[in-house]
C-alpha cells in the first residue's frame, strides 16, 4: 500500500524555472534489499524495474528533460558469472517488454559505455530500442551501461592525442570544451542533480568530468523500494540549494 501511495504521489509544488536541467542516478542496494528479505540478489534486480518506472514517469511529469541511470559499470563484470548472466538476460527482457511504454511516454532511449562488451542479444535489444524511440522528445533517458568515468576520460584523451600526433590539432589548442566534445556524452548537458540510494556516499566511477558542479543527493532508501515522492524529495532540495559556481552568495544575489 506505501509503495502504491507514493507511485500515485502528487507532484509537490516545485519552482518550474529551477528545475535541473538532467538528473544523474547511481541505483544502489538491489543486492542489499535482496539480502534483507532472505532473496538472491537477482531478485533485487528484478524488483528495481518499478524504480525506473516511477524515476522514468516523475521526471516526464516534472519537466526534466535529461536522465542517466549508472545500469551496470565496468567494474561490475568482476561479479559472480550467474549473477552477470541474468542481470543481463534482464536486461533484455526490460528493454522489450518496456517500449511501447516509453513509445507512450515520448521517452528516447540512448547508451553510453564500452557498449561492445555487452552479449550480442543485448546489443541488438539495445539498438532497437534507441532506433524506435529516436524521434521522442519528452524526456532522453541514457543508460550507462559497461561503463567507466575514468576509460571515458582516457578515451577522449586518446582521440585528442591522435589528432595531435596526425598534425590536426596542437597540444595548446586543446581546452576544456574541446574535451567534453569527445566525451561519451558530448550530445547531453552536464548533470546538475546526482541521485544515489542506498546511503553509499561516493561517485563509483560514474561521470567524473561531467560532476564538476552538479549538486549531489544521497538517501538511505534502497533502490526497489525508490519512488516519485522520493525524486521529488530531491528535486527539492537542489532547489532549496544557492549554487554559487565558484562566486559568493552576494554575488549570485545581485
């Protein structure tokens, strides 16, 4: 009955003009939620797909355009083998059965990761579901998928690099922006808003250079049990916050 309430929860009154412009999500405790309720941790996975739902739905309903949800890391391919092999059978699974709901809810789905990993079946899943939600506009939701903050990094300074040793470009031309523009997100807006469940405090590897300036967000809920009310909860408190960018408070006010 909690969990209905608060996947029917209205949207609290939130400032229409300081809404983050894209929320970043590392979805932590499935393992952990499992392992209270005396499960196998895939049985986490399973029950965090509502998680996404109402993640996915607020944010439409909000009007936030841009969200990024850390689904599985580089790191993670270290795990036990039956529990890589299902999270990744489900991860097919999710993708099907979920598009003609994110066709409805004018939602276009997109991927950032070393996404060459993944098992074929996924790729394919993956690649039809970013070609038929491709001409949504609602909101574009980015899954991070064999993903790594740092070979991202790496990888845009390798791009950089070739260019300089091919006598395209010269060491002192490369700056900042240049670098985002090789980055695997350089068609997003950086994230202003991270969200982390669970009660873990720390990033995990997940969008190193694009965190600079985003407000963070951390919540003892576990991931399956993550709903609207609770992301509205966040969004609130970025609003509540004066972000200042290096400038003081004065300086914002005037």
């Amino acid at each position: 009955m909690k969990e209905e309430q608060a996947s029917s929860a209205i949207i609290p009154p939130l400032d229409p003009t300081r809404l983050p412009r894209h929320i970043a999500v590392i979805m932590d405790g499935n393992g952990r939620w499992a392992k209270g309720k005396g499960l196998e941790r895939i049985w986490g996975h399973r029950n965090a797909i509502q998680a996404v739902r109402d993640t996915l739905e607020g944010c439409a309903e909000a009007g936030v355009p841009y969200l990024t949800l850390y689904a599985f890391s580089t790191e993670n391919w270290s795990r036990p083998q039956y529990e890589i092999n299902a999270l990744m059978e489900l991860l097919v699974k999710t993708l099907r059965d979920e598009l003609q709901d994110l066709q409805q809810k004018g939602v276009r789905l997109r991927a950032i990761g070393d996404l060459a990993a993944l098992p074929s079946k996924c790729q394919a899943q993956l690649k039809e579901s970013i070609e038929k939600t491709q001409g949504n506009t609602r909101l574009t939701v980015t899954l991070a998928l064999s993903y790594s903050g740092r070979a991202e990094i790496v990888n845009a300074v390798q791009n950089l690099a070739q260019q300089v040793k091919e006598g395209k470009l010269e060491p002192t031309d490369i700056h900042a922006d240049m670098i985002e523009r090789h980055l695997f997100t350089s068609q997003l807006p950086d994230p202003e808003l991270l969200i982390r469940t669970s009660g873990e405090m720390r990033l995990s590897n997940f969008l190193l250079w694009q965190m600079a300036y985003a407000e963070f967000y951390f919540t003892p809920v576990l991931w399956p049990d993550f709903r609207k009310a609770h992301l509205f909860d966040a969004i609130r408190s970025f609003q509540d916050r004066e972000r200042r960018f290096g400038k003081t408070s004065e300086q914002i006010s005037s």
